[in-house]
C-alpha cells in the first residue's frame, strides 16, 4: 500500500475516533459570526473509469481513487439579513497508472440576502470552481461526462426585489457566467469551448400563501464563445456557436402544502445562433419539488426540458428532457438510506455532416462514418446509498451508483475495421466515505 493510501485510510481512522468525543451543534459562534468548518474523505472504485464502451480504445477500464475534502464556512448574520463565504479544496488521487492533469480543485460561494424595513431586498451570489471533472459547471446538460483539462467557473447573479404591496413583489436582476478552459495539450484535450454569459431579467411574484408564490419571470440572455487555437480538436465551428436568448417562465414556488414544496415552472424559451443552422424556440420546463411523507421519510421529484449549447458536429444545441425521484429515510437516530433513478434523453436537431467545417477541411473517421445519423442519447442512472449517524457532526456512507448511457451513433473505424460507439457506456461505482462537521 503506498503512503498516500496509508494517509487516507488513517484519516478516515482519526475522523472515528473524533466522532466520539463531539458535542452535537449547528455550526460554531465566534463573536457575531457562525463558523462551518468540515472535512470528507472518499474512496471510489469503478469499472470504467474514462467512461467509454467496449468498442473505445479504454473502454471497462477499471480504477480507483481516493480524495480528501475540506472545506470551512461563514455565515455572518444580522438582522433579518446575512452573509455567508463558503471555501473548499479537493485533493485527489488514483491508484492506478491513470494520468491526472491536476489533484486540485478548489471553490468559492458567496451568497448575501439584505431586507430592508421598507419590504425591499437585495441579494448577491458568486459561484466560482477551479475544477477538472465537474461537467455540469461548463455543461449542465451531460452532452459532455468526461474531462481530464482543467477549467475556471464563475457564476454571479444580483437581483433587487420591491415590495409593491404586501402580496406582490417586483424584481429585476442581472447574471454573468464564465467558462475557461486552461493548460489543453494534446493529451488532455478541451472538453467543450471557452464561454461567457451575461443577461438580466424581470421577476414578478404574487405570495398566494405565506410562504409560497405565483411567479413570472423574463429573462434575456447573450451567449458568447471565445475561440481558442485547441477548439480544432472539437471540429465544430465555434464562432457559430453565439446566441441570444428569451425565456418566459411561469408557476409556483415555495411551501405548497403541509407536506409538499419546491417549485413547478413551465415556459417558452427561443435560442437564435448567428448561421444557418437549427434554432431551438419551444416548450421548457422546470420542476423541483419534495414531499415529507412522515417525518422521517420524503420523496423528492425533479423534471425538465431545457435547451442546451451543443460542441457537437454541426449542432447549435440540444434537448434535454429528464426526470428523476430520490428517497430519503430516517430509519433510527443512527441509520439512513437514500435511493433514486434518472433518465435523461438529449436530441439533437441536424443529422451529423461528414466535413462539419466545410469541405477539404479536416475531418475525423467518426464524422464521416455516422455522416447522416441523428443524434440522440438516452441515459439512465440508479443510485443507492446507506449511512451511519455517530452524531450530528460525523456520518459514514457506502454508495452504488449504476449508470448506462445508449447513443444511436456508431461507425466503422477504416484502420481497424471495428465498429465504435464513441457517446455510449455503461459503469459501476462503488464509494465510502467520512465526514465531519459543522
């Protein structure tokens, strides 16, 4: 056993021995503010660790790995307002002989809600990762799972609110949202394109209970790509790939009812890209919500169908159409367990094109193989999970996690006379984990 591995293990050994002598709490005071610290740590193996079928060069190629995770809070309240900084490091490792680009990741989460006494608010919000395998912070829609290049994320969002009357509010707000890619070789190669978002919109709510309301929101959006020299490697016209973007949203959001909350929003969203390619301009939908069925027991249910920006091919974007339910059970004071499945569709629009740039330009053998064939991926996932409670500050868990993702592209490698399904897989994931804190 190496040395890291040894370390790790005697961790998870240190993390038990303090869950024994750690008096329960939410957080801990310090002067006026509240502080979270914690720390995790986490064992994961699975049967296909770069997420590729059989027919993939390292298709079932099976590893493990381990991470350490801390992270420390505060949360400065005052009032009836508060701030709250949140800073996390991820160091993580392989046992095998798979080429890591980085061990680190790191985030910063900062988030402030400020009431006035005349009914007005204004809150603040900033995501940023430094981040190497987390897709959805570049790619919410899971066209792209896999990345080895480390990347930059940042995502802010303000909004001024203004009481009108006692059940009616006004708002307004602003976003901003950026993605860059960094230290692309020919290795490890960009994932996606560099991106920058920035848009606002309106948000109107009607409080129809007291703690729940009829919404409508308004949001315009500019998409903006920002080529680089390595984006030839996605052999997808980038520059093409601007937008801009109206949403309209409608529905409801907050306790619903004795038992149930959560939101429910459906609308109308039009993307306009800058060629002649498909424009998405349709039917979205999202939905959030989570029924406490005892007090120990709830069920949480997710859907959507939202539209995405595609790096594939020809396409401007694609759909993503999903729904999902989690259980989560309480069983005593000590044991917990949580359950769930996902399925997931994402269509694209166009049929791929064998010369994606044009003719006489570079192409790959996958292009002009599956030339003619309509993208559409469908992706299942189940998950499992079973814990320990020693107290409120210390909790173990083992997770299983299945997940099988069947595109229809496939197509006939010429030097190897095979036949490759480049967007499918299926894999295991076994991990345990400790953590501890506030």
């Amino acid at each position: 056993m190496t040395v890291k591995r040894t370390l790790f293990f005697a961790l998870m050994a240190l993390l038990s021995w303090l869950s024994c002598a750690v008096w329960a709490g939410d957080g801990i005071p310090v002067g006026n503010a509240i502080f979270y610290p914690s720390i995790e740590a986490v064992y994961t193996h699975s049967d296909n660790i770069y997420l590729q079928d059989a027919t993939m060069p390292y298709g079932n190629t099976s590893g493990s790995w381990w991470a350490i995770r801390p992270m420390v809070g505060w949360e400065f309240p005052f009032q009836q307002s508060y701030v709250r900084l949140d800073l996390g490091y991820q160091y993580q490792d392989y046992s095998s002989g798979y080429n890591i680009n980085t061990h680190d990741t790191y985030t910063a989460d900062l988030k402030g809600i400020f009431k006035f006494g005349n009914g007005h608010s204004f809150t603040i919000q900033d995501n940023f990762i430094r981040g190497l395998q987390e897709v959805s912070k570049f790619d919410p829609g899971y066209e792209q799972y896999y990345s080895n290049t480390p990347f930059n994320n940042n995502a802010f969002r303000a909004g001024l609110d203004f009481a009108v009357n006692k059940l009616n509010t006004l708002g307004v707000y602003g976003l901003y949202n950026t993605v860059s890619f960094s230290d692309v070789n020919a290795t490890h190669q960009s994932p996606f394109f560099d991106y920058h978002q920035a848009g606002g919109g309106l948000l109107w709510k009607y409080n129809f209970r007291p703690a729940a309301t009829f919404l409508v929101d308004v949001q315009y959006l500019e998409n903006r790509p920002d080529q680089k020299v390595w984006d030839s490697t996605l052999y997808t016209n980038v520059n093409a790939k601007k937008y801009d973007q109206w949403q309209v949203l409608t529905g409801v959001d907050g306790d619903l009812g004795t038992m149930l909350k959560g939101y429910a929003k459906i609308g109308w969203s039009r993307l306009r890209f800058q060629d002649n390619f498909s424009d998405f301009n349709g039917f979205v939908a999202d939905v959030g919500l989570s029924l406490k069925a005892s007090e120990f027991f709830s069920v949480d249910f997710k859907a959507n169908r939202t539209p995405y920006q595609s790096a594939y091919n020809i396409n401007n974007y694609y759909t993503s159409s999903g729904a999902e339910v989690d259980l989560h059970h309480q069983v005593s004071r000590y044991i917990f367990w949580a359950a769930g499945y996902r399925y997931q569709e994402n269509a694209y629009p166009d049929r791929t094109e064998a010369y994606p740039l044009g003719p006489m330009v570079p192409t790959t053998d996958e292009f002009l193989g599956s030339a003619g064939q309509t993208r559409s991926d469908k992706i299942s996932r189940a998950f499992a999970e079973l814990g320990y409670h020693f107290n409120k500050q210390f909790s173990l868990k083992a997770n299983y996690q299945y997940e099988d993702r069947n595109s229809n592209i496939k197509y006939l490698d010429s030097y190897y006379l095979a036949l490759r399904r480049p967007y499918s897989y299926t894999e295991n994931r076994f991990s345990i984990s400790a953590q501890f804190g506030w």
